[in-house]
C-alpha cells in the first residue's frame, strides 16, 4: 500500500514537473515570438509634419499644402499628396485618416469572421509576426518612411495586435500571405493587353479585373490615389485607405502594372511585399526593361504575375516571378493575356504551375478571353470594358452567376482600363465593375495645383455607362442569392430552394445546399443537390472532389 502511494506520488510530481516544463517551453515560445515580431520605425530626423493640419473644404473634401483629397459623385475617393516619403505618409494620414481607420475596422472585422476564436487569433499573430519577421529588411527604407507616416493616422484600438506602424506594414503582405497559405482560394484575377494590329487606333490598351474579396465593406472605399514623389516619376493607383502598395496603376511615362498572384509553395519566410514590388516598378521604371531590372534585384516570398503595358514601348509583356526564379514572357505579337498561371517556357513547365493547370479555374478562364479578343476584332477602350463584364463560359455557356471560371465572377474589388499612350484611365464603380468606368486623365490631374474648391476632377465626357446587367431580374436575384450565401456562411437559417432558384446554373449553390442539408444530417435530400452540383461547371477540382466526398459520405450515413 506504501509503495503505491509514492508511486502516486512519483507519477503526480512527474506530471508537474512536465505540464510546468510545457508551460515554460510556451511561455519561452512566446517571448521569442514577441521578441522577433517586434519591427521598430524608421528613425525620422525631422517630424515636423506631425503638427501640419489639413483644412476642410467641406464634410468629404479636405486639402493640405498643395495635396487634397475629396469623395467623388461617382462614390470614388479621389486623393493627390506629394513630397518627400515619410511626408507624403504624414499628409496621406492626415487627408484620408477616417478610411485608415475604418479599412482596418473592416479589415479586422472580415478576419474575427473567418477566425472566430479570440485565442487563435491572438496565436495568429505572433505566427504571422514570425512569418514577417524579417520584411522589414526587405522593404526600401523610402516606403518604411512612407508607412510609417501614414501609420499615425491608425486607431489605437488595435494596440493589441501591434504597434500602428507594425500592423500598418504587415497590413502590405496580406495579399501574399492570403494566396500563398490558401491556394485553395487564389485570388482569381485577369488582365490582358492589346495594341498595333489588334487595336482599333493601334495605340496600347490595358484591361484588368481585381478578385480581391476581404467582404463587401472592405471594397466600399476605393481610391484613386494620385502620387508626385520627390523622386521618380508621378503615378496613380487605385487602393485603399493605409495601403500604399499598388496592385493596379500607371505613372506619367505610361508604363501600367497590374498583378496577378501565381500558385506558391508555403513560404518558410518574409521578403518584399508583392504591392512594393509593383510600386516600385511604377515609380521608377518607364518601360519593360526597368520593370524587369526592379524585379529581378527584389526577393519576394510568393508568386506572381505582374503584366507591364509600356507606352515608350508600345507593347506589354509579363514579368513571371517565384521566390527563387524569374521570367519574362513576350508573346512576340500585338497581345497579351494574364490569369493566374505562368505561361514562360521555364516557370510554365515548373510542376506548381501544371499543378495550377490541373486543379484551378484559370485556364479555364485564359480560353474564355481568347474567345472573347478574337470575337470583338480590333479592341477598344468601350470593348475592354465589355470583356470585363462577361460572365459566361466557353462559347457563352451560362455557368451561373459569380463562378470563379467567367471573366466577371461579380466579386470585383475594382476593375480598370489604362490607354498609356494618351495617359488616361478609366476606373469601375460599385457594383462590382459593374457601374460606371470614370475617366482620368493624368495630364489634367498632374498640372493641378491644389485644389482651391471641391470640384470633379474625372473627365465627365468620357465616362463608359453602367453595364445593363444591373437593371434585370437576373441582378435582383443574384443580390437575394448573395444573401442566402452570407446566412448560409454565418450558419444562419438558409431556404435551400430559393437559394438554388436565385442562380440556378451555379454549381456553387447546389454544393452550399448539400451542405446545408448535410449539417442537418438530411443526408438524402444532400445527396440530391450534389449530385446536381456535378451537372454544373464546377471552377476546381478542390471543389468537386469536396462534392464527391460528400456524396461517398451521404450513402455511408443514409
């Protein structure tokens, strides 16, 4: 009996000495990661940019100095700044502060969303801390200056994640991050270019859809930022409020970069941001060579595609970057075409790439473009729009409404149409692309100076009108569609029949009524909708081969 109990004794000290030694090594863990997430500042001689204050034209158009900043009649936030890095940051913040704080708002509120456990998410960000750990010292001290500046316009709500600085700059590899630890959900963009014979006027045309979605208030408050640097050439992009990357621009020497993320492996480490890869090149390069010159001395921790539409050129080609590789493709005619797949010789035979073949919506999606530039002859800037638009299938088969295969999958954070020749842009407005297409002109814009009263910069005698598709039943039944999808997400109570009636040709609604039913455990009734899911145009084989699980499981529970 004696021996018994200190052999208890033994086992219950053994048990302290280990669950105290797990709770050492966790707490060892996360000191470390506290320490190495930790990203100081640029040191700023002078901060005296601090104390400037912008003035109020009226409740949404301010000025500061000769930068402004305004909400256009189109819904478009429209902003100018100008000078030296950590200034223009300053002036950014300070013109723009409230869709700073209120893009991370959202931001945050997308991510509590898709994480709901207040834990994990506390986790998560001393694992993306880690993961950025050394980014810092892959980002040109100019933009460091520039974020950080733009940093003081932060809310101080989120402290607990990060400094505003800290969170500001990790806010720039989220596009990475995002498409690189969730291939599964690539952010599904296309862009392509015609010129010489393949367009009506044989100068440059670029077109170019943004599938970024973070939720629906992430894309409330676009801007069409226009930027004169103290160095390098003036340029204009379109974002959002804090972010100072470009995914989509043009500077005044009319080289246009647009990006498109390619399948990557899961990183092991931070490098430079994908959005300053892409905001360098706007800013000093002023054609295909200097755009390949940037990329080439950037290392970056994702794969993308970034399509270069030079005027001093007059062509486009695409700069093909992995971690370790890069390729330019030139397609040698009068177009070029971007999904989310490499197309080189060298990156296009790489086994992720055929991978992305295989498994993902862009070629798919690459062939339908094809179709759509062949069938309209000589391109134009009214046609680029209307292949934006386009939400069939291969010779115009209907595959529902917002399938990742079509052209348009109406999930457009903006889409945008460059003619670099003539320095003039035209930019989408809600819905989607699917409102009007505001026309800049960087002549006008970039010989302002200032703004002395809050009037319309756009040139209102070239806007392209809103797409018809929104006056129709179809559209009115999408939104409806949208909804059941949103209740259906938060698990809320879903008519699976309505949402199904709603968009009958999308594979995606009879999956999220199988679904539906497969968490009631109605498994028969599941089994139906999958199967019908299967008649469809399905966008990936992750997709179908989750629908041919559910149908194995379905008769296995039945």
């Amino acid at each position: 009996m004696a021996n018994g109990k200190k052999t208890g004794k033994r086992i219950f000290k053994g048990f302290l000495y280990f669950t105290g030694f797990l709770a050492l090594l966790l707490a060892g863990l996360f000191i470390y990661l506290y320490i190495v997430a930790r990203m100081p500042p640029p040191e700023i001689a002078d901060k005296g940019a601090l104390a400037w204050q912008r003035h109020a034209l009226d409740s949404t158009a301010f000025t500061l100095g000769n930068s402004w900043f305004r909400k256009s009649r189109s819904g478009l936030y429209e902003m100018y700044v100008e000078g030296k890095p950590f200034e223009r940051g300053v002036v950014y913040g300070k013109l723009a502060q409230e869709l700073v704080q209120r893009q991370e708002d959202h931001f945050t509120e997308q991510i509590g969303k898709m994480v709901p456990s207040k834990s994990y998410q506390h986790f998560l960000k001393y694992l993306i801390g880690w993961f950025n750990r050394h980014m810092d010292e892959n980002v040109p001290e100019e933009y460091k200056e520039e974020i950080y500046g733009v940093s003081f316009a932060a809310s101080d709500e989120y402290d607990y994640i990060g400094s505003n600085y800290q969170r500001i700059m990790n806010y720039h590899a989220a596009h990475d991050i995002g498409h690189a630890l969730q291939n599964l959900a690539l952010v599904g963009c296309t862009s392509f270019g015609t010129w010489n014979g393949r367009s009506a006027d044989s100068s440059l045309i670029i077109g170019r859809n943004f599938d970024f979605y973070v939720g629906d208030k992430f894309a409330e408050d676009k801007i069409v930022a226009f930027y004169r640097p103290e160095k390098g050439h003036p340029f204009m992009m379109i974002t959002w409020g804090g972010f100072t990357g470009v995914v989509s621009g043009m500077n005044a020497q009319g080289l246009t970069v647009t990006i498109n993320a390619a399948k990557s492996d899961i990183p092991s480490g931070s490098a430079t941001p994908v959005s300053l890869v892409a905001r360098e090149i706007l800013q000093y390069a002023k054609n295909i060579e200097e755009a390949y010159a940037i990329a080439q001395r950037r290392k970056m921790f994702v794969s993308e595609s970034f399509l270069i539409g030079s005027a001093n050129d007059n062509r486009a080609a695409i700069i093909e970057k992995t971690p370790t590789e890069l390729a330019l493709y030139d397609p040698k005619g009068d177009e070029i075409s971007c999904a989310n797949h490499f197309q080189s010789n060298s990156l296009g035979a790489s086994a992720s790439n055929q991978a992305q073949l295989a498994e993902s919506a862009s070629p798919y999606r690459y062939k339908r473009l094809q179709q759509l530039l062949e069938r309209n002859g000589k391109n134009t800037v009214a046609k680029t729009v209307a292949i934006l638009r386009d939400q069939k299938g291969l010779n115009d088969a209907d595959i529902g409404m917002g399938n990742e295969k079509a052209l348009n999958q109406l999930i457009a954070h903006h889409a945008v149409v460059f003619a670099p020749q003539e320095l003039k842009v035209w930019v989408s407005t809600a819905p989607w692309q699917l409102g009007e297409f505001v026309a800049y002109d960087l002549h006008k814009v970039f010989a302002m100076k200032g703004l002395p009263a809050d009037v319309e910069i756009c040139d209102s005698t070239a806007i392209i009108p809103a797409d018809t598709f929104l006056q129709t039943d179809n559209y009115r039944k999408f939104v409806d569609f949208r909804r059941w999808k949103a209740a259906f997400m938060d698990k809320q109570p879903v008519d699976v029949e309505q949402m199904v009636a709603d968009n009958p040709q999308y594979y995606h609604a009879y999956v999220m009524a199988g679904d539906y039913l497969y968490r009631q455990k109605q498994y028969a009734q599941a089994k139906t909708y999958y199967q019908q899911a299967l008649t469809k145009e399905i966008a990936t084989k992750a997709e179908k081969d989750h629908v041919l699980e559910r149908l194995a499981a379905c008769d296995k529970k039945q």
